[in-house]
C-alpha cells in the first residue's frame, strides 16, 4: 500500500518594513504633514499604526490607521509641543513591524505666531467695523493669527472681514484658497448692511477651495466674512488667498428692457403668424373657386 501526499509550496511574504521622512524642527502651524516610505513587503501590507510621545513621556497611540496605498497624514499638534513619532506597517494576516525604540522623527509646534498686514488696531479686521478693503481683480492673502494682546492671548485668529465696492451689473468670482497645509477658510458674502447673508464658499476640507458667483445687484460697499475652517487653524504659515474676479459685466437696465419688451415682442410675432395663416387660407379658397 502506497500514499500519496501533495503539497503546494508557496513563498513566505515578507515582513513590511516602513521608515518616516523627517519632519522640520519646528512647525508654523497646528498641521504638520507625515510623510514615509515603505522599504520591504508593499504588496502584502494592510495599513500602518503611528504613535507620538512628548520628550520623555510614553508613547500613545493614534486613532488613524491609514491603509496600504497611503504615503501621508495630516498630524494636529498642540501650539507650544514638541511631539515625536514613530511607526509600522500592518501586512494583511495581522504580522507587523517592530516598533523603533527611538523616535523616528519629532517637530516642536511654534506657540506664538506673526500677525499679517491686515490685523490693524483692535479690534481689528476681527470685527467688521475694522474690515479691510480689496479691490476687484487683486487678490489678497491673509494668515490665521491674532495679536497676543486680542481675546485670550492665545493668538487664535477667528475671523477676518473684507470690505470691496460693487458696481451694478459686474458678475463676480469670489474665490478662497488655502496656499498651505491647514489654513482653508469659509467665505461668507454679505449685503451693503454687514448683515443680510447673500451666499457663501464653503471648501471641503482644512487643505481645500471653493468659490460663489454672484451678480451685483446696486452699486455699493459690500462685507465678506472669512471663517476658519477647522477650529484647530493657527499659525504664522496658515495663509489663505481671497480673490474677487470681474467674469462679465451686465450692462444696468438690459435685463428689465428685455423682459418689458419680450411680451410685446411675443405678441406681436404671434400677430403676424395669425395674419399669415388668415392669408394662406384665403388664397387657398380662390384657388378652389370658393
């Protein structure tokens, strides 16, 4: 009696191994950008684990586990903390990495900022009755950062206003765009009042844009409000970009002109075409003889 036994040989996978990118010595901003490669068993990994540590303190783990194709994440520090990091690769039959006993790369979030140009004397463009001008055509860029000597002392800049002159039939852009990691803002346009909500530009995310087309109605002075996206915003390199764009111009009193005359206009081709048929009709029954 014989037995025979098959057996199918397959490679073993190989243990992911990761490493992070440096990170800068210190940080302008709440957000930082972690960034690493993968050096060994990409095709096997099924998401990677970070922990951070302050100097001397225990290490504690993050909530996000990114998956197998991510290569960043977006960190949220504290203003005034230096946080280090570390990390592994998880492959997909739950083997994973070691962790580094020593941190692989660490920044020192700045806790005091540098106001941009518009702050101005309290209260500042932080209220409306301190709001900045912009001219349509030249967009401006303002940062998320507050004079140490403004509400709390913390610096958190909530709000900034803009000020611009609308002209009666201009078809305008309003664009927000976030120029660096974490600093989006929501654009809010107001009527002559500073009160009456007119529209808004709402980006998606802390990194995103968003933009509001809108036609002016009157001529007049009008508000924006800018909005921190995300509450965690601040920092001197948390600048964001506002623009205002002439698309088209309305030349004033095309629009009523038009709807006025389209009545008349309408009634008149509907005249004509009735006259036509009348005529059609009679020419037909002189051709019959009737």
């Amino acid at each position: 009696t014989s037995i025979t036994q098959e057996f199918t040989v397959a490679r073993g996978s190989e243990l992911p191994l990761t490493h992070m990118n440096s990170l800068p010595q210190i940080t302008n901003s709440s957000a930082v950008l972690l960034t690493w490669e993968v050096d060994q068993g990409a095709d096997g990994i099924n998401h990677f684990e970070f922990q951070t540590s302050e100097p001397g303190g225990d290490w504690a783990n993050l909530a996000d586990m990114p998956d197998e194709n991510a290569r960043q994440l977006v960190y949220w520090g504290t203003p005034g903390q230096t946080v280090q990091f570390r990390m592994r690769a998880v492959d997909n039959v739950g083997n994973a990495e070691e962790y580094i006993s020593v941190p692989e790369t660490s920044t020192l979030f700045v806790g005091s900022c540098i106001v941009d140009s518009y702050e101005g004397a309290d209260p500042g463009d932080d209220d409306i009755s301190g709001a900045s001008t912009m001219e349509v055509g030249t967009p401006v860029s303002h940062n998320w950062c507050a004079p140490v000597t403004r509400g709390d002392g913390s610096q958190k800049d909530n709000v900034d206003w803009i000020s611009f002159t609308g002209i009666t039939g201009d078809q305008l852009r309003f664009t927000t765009t976030a120029t660096n990691l974490g600093s989006a803002a929501l654009l809010t346009l107001y009527d002559t009042d500073g009160a009456a909500f007119i529209g808004e530009a709402r980006p998606l995310s802390s990194d995103a844009s968003a933009s509001l087309d809108w036609t002016v109605p009157v001529d007049g002075t009008y508000f924006i409000k800018l909005e921190r996206m995300d509450g965690r915003i601040h920092g001197t390199d948390t600048v964001y970009q506002v623009g205002i764009e002439l698309k088209s111009k309305v030349q004033p009193g095309t629009l009523i002109c038009g709807a006025a005359a389209l009545p008349a206009l309408l009634a008149g081709g509907y005249a004509v075409n009735k006259q036509m048929k009348k005529t059609k009709k009679r020419y037909h029954r002189e051709a019959m003889g009737r």
